[in-house]
C-alpha cells in the first residue's frame, strides 16, 4: 500500500487528494515561493561580505579626501596669514 502526500497547513494535516484544484495551485506556488526565497537567501548572504567591504571602503577614501581637503585649506589658510603679516 502506497502513503498518500499530505500537506501541513497552519499545523492541519490535509490529504493532497483531498485539495481542490485552486487550494493545489496555490500549494504549489508557496513551494516554488519557498524555494526561490531560499535560492535568493544564500545569495543574499553570498553577496553581503561583499557590499559591506566596497561600503566600507567607500567610507574610508572619502573620508581620506575630506582630510586632505581640509589640511589644504589650513595651508591655505596659513600661507594667507603669513602674506598678511
């Protein structure tokens, strides 16, 4: 003898031979659904290593040329001084 399929929903167990078609069709899209968000999920988490790095590296240089731009301008600022005196 052969088990039949049973689906779990909200903790019920449901026979598939039991669903109508629309209940079917909507199972099957909930596996699919589950399945590219675990798909989409790893690559998410493949991926996240990667932005965080470029991220903080973005922040690091710009951070770089804010200084050097403001250590310009106190040169600046000095050369102006001395011109002055």
């Amino acid at each position: 003898m052969t088990e039949e399929n049973v689906v779990t929903i909200k903790g019920e167990k449901i026979k598939e031979s039991d669903l109508t078609p629309q209940q079917h069709h909507h199972k099957e899209h909930v596996i699919s659904l589950r399945n590219k968000i675990g798909n989409h999920q790893f690559e998410i988490d493949d991926l996240m290593p990667s932005l965080q790095f470029h991220e903080n590296a973005l922040i690091k240089t710009t951070k770089e040329v804010a200084e050097e731009v403001l250590d310009e301008e106190v040169l600046d600022e000095e050369e102006e001084t001395k011109e002055v005196n």
